[in-house]
C-alpha cells in the first residue's frame, strides 16, 4: 500500500509540473512574460525557476528581468524575476537590471 501511494504521489508531482510546464510554454509563446507570484496565481505553480529550467533544457530562449516592488506588508523594497522570450541565444541566464532603474 505504501509503494502504491508513493507511485500515485510522484505521478501526480509529474502531471502537475508537465501541466505547469505547458501553462508557462504558452504563456511565454503568445509574447507574454511571467513572475513568480503571477504563476502562482495563474497557474497554481509554486516552483516557476524549475518550469523554467525545464523549459530551457527543452531548448526555449527564456530571459529573466529582476525587477523592483514595494511590499504591500512590510513596506520594504521586494526584488523578483520576470522571465520572458528571447532572441539571445545564451539562455537568458544573465540578469539584466530592473527596468525601474534603467
């Protein structure tokens, strides 16, 4: 019994994080973009950095912008990545600044 549920655990990990993955995929495809909060709230996907390498070792072009927020609770300046398409074939994986500073 305890092998079955364990099974049935990891399939269900691997189907929500496939779904996930497509989710992101079309997202970024139809010329959006995407943060960490707005995967979660759109998508229910708590681990977007991981989609996103999954994306990438599929071949995608992903970049990744930090950006700048204020913390609605804390007040304090919030940093956090939105992740887009890109043409540059390194991968995206150098952060460019946040756009707010630019």
């Amino acid at each position: 019994l305890c092998i079955n549920l364990q099974e049935t655990i990891m399939t269900m990990a691997d189907t929500n994080s496939n779904t996930h993955k497509n989710l992101i995929r079309r997202r970024l495809t139809e010329g959006g973009s995407i943060t960490p909060l707005e995967a979660l709230r759109d998508f229910g996907c708590y681990r977007l950095a991981s989609r996103i390498r999954d994306l990438r070792r599929e071949g995608m072009h992903i970049a990744k912008r930090i950006e700048e927020s204020v913390s609605r609770i804390t007040g304090k300046t919030v940093r956090y990545s939105r992740y887009f398409l890109s043409d540059d074939k390194s991968n995206g994986e150098s952060c460019q600044t946040p756009h707010n500073q630019q």
